[in-house]
C-alpha cells in the first residue's frame, strides 16, 4: 500500500468540500483510477469538469503510476490572467 | 531578463523605463476585475494559486517567451487573494526593439497563462457567496 496527498483547488475543492484528502492505495494506482475515485467522491458535481493532473508540482501524462508520498492535485480548467 | 512576481495585496506596476537606449517598444498589458461572470454581478474576484507549481508555470513560460520571440526583457505581476472589481490582477510589460515582436509576445504569453498556471478565480456575489468562477475563455 502507498499514501498519497491529494490538494484541492477551485472546482474540486468546492465539490468535495476540503482542501486535501489522504488516501491509502494499492501500490500500482495509476492517477487515472485515483481521478475515477475522486469523482466518485464528488458524487455526479465533477461530471462536467475537465482534469489535468499533476504530481509534485509537474503535470503528468495520464495513467502515471503514483508513488508513496506523491502530492497530487487534480488541475480544473485554469483561469490565470 | 525575466522577472515573475506573485503578490496577495495591491499590485504596483512596473516604472516605465526611459533609460533603453534599444528598445523601440514598451508594451503594457493590465488585465482588470469586470463587474459580471456569466451575467452575475460581482463585487470581487478571489484567485487561488497552487503554490510553487503557479510559479514555477509562470516562470518557465516567460523564458519560453523570451526565448522565442525577440524581446530583451518580460516582467510579470499575478495578484492572488481578493481583487476588487476594476483592480488590476495582471500586469505584464515587456520591452522589445520592434512593436511587432513585442506585441505578439504579449499575446502568447498571455495565452498560455490562461491555458497552464495553476491559478483559478472565485467570484463573490452580491450577496456575498463565494462560487468558482466558470469563465474558462482564453
């Protein structure tokens, strides 16, 4: 098993309602399984939200294998500017 | 040269430079707080950054700047925190020897802020509620 950091920001956060959860997983989670639980956590308020994902401050491609420690922040459309 | 700034509290702008002696431009660009989001009035805009990724993306696509189009020098000022409708929450200058190189490094820098930092707006209503804001356009 591995711990991972999830930071939440705009939609996310207002979806779940936090700013971070940790989890516990399966050693060999990729970040496309974690975003599908995720939205399962957001209970349909994610459905319309597109996500890019980043690990330790870099985006990743999808389907990256998370590692023990990762911070992982699921990136809705940003808005910079 | 680059310099990248993200600042929580009032943004002061860069000074116009009277001293370059090769630059024939000196493009500002402020971006502003509008009054509505999706036909909502507002009082402010709340922006959220991803500390040090919001930076980092910033930084590198300034270099990325300088380094494709020919300009001497890029400055960039990003407010966070509560920004007031008609406040500045972008400033960016950059300084060039010709008008067309600098202009259209204005526009791709900017462009791809909007597309990469890791920075979203929250707007408050009128009444006071905070919702993320839904304006995604470049």
């Amino acid at each position: 098993m591995i711990q991972v950091n999830i930071k939440c920001f705009s939609q996310v956060k207002y979806a779940l309602e936090t700013d971070e959860i940790n989890l516990e997983l399966e050693a060999g989670t990729t970040t496309v399984e974690l975003e599908k639980i995720i939205r399962e956590k957001a209970e349909g308020k994610l459905d319309q939200v597109s996500l890019r994902v980043a690990i330790n401050q870099k985006y990743v491609p999808n389907e990256t294998e998370l590692k023990e420690g990762d911070e992982v922040v699921f990136i809705p459309p940003v808005q910079g500017g | 040269m680059v310099t990248i700034e993200i600042v929580n509290g009032p943004l002061i702008p860069f000074p116009s430079d009277d001293t370059r002696k090769e630059d024939g431009a000196e493009l500002i660009f402020n971006g502003r707080v509008r009054s509505t989001e999706n036909g909502r009035k507002i009082t402010n805009l709340e922006y959220e950054q991803y500390e040090g990724m919001a930076r980092i993306e910033l930084n590198q696509i300034a270099e990325e700047t300088v380094g494709k189009f020919m300009i001497h020098d890029l400055f960039c000022r990003h407010r966070i925190g509560k920004v007031k409708v008609g406040e500045v929450s972008l400033h960016v200058v950059i300084w060039s020897k010709h008008r067309k190189e600098g202009l259209e490094a204005v526009t791709y820098f900017i462009a791809e802020l909007k597309k990469r930092v890791p920075i979203w707006k929250w707007a408050i209503l009128e009444d006071g509620t905070k919702v993320p804001s839904e304006c995604t356009h470049g």
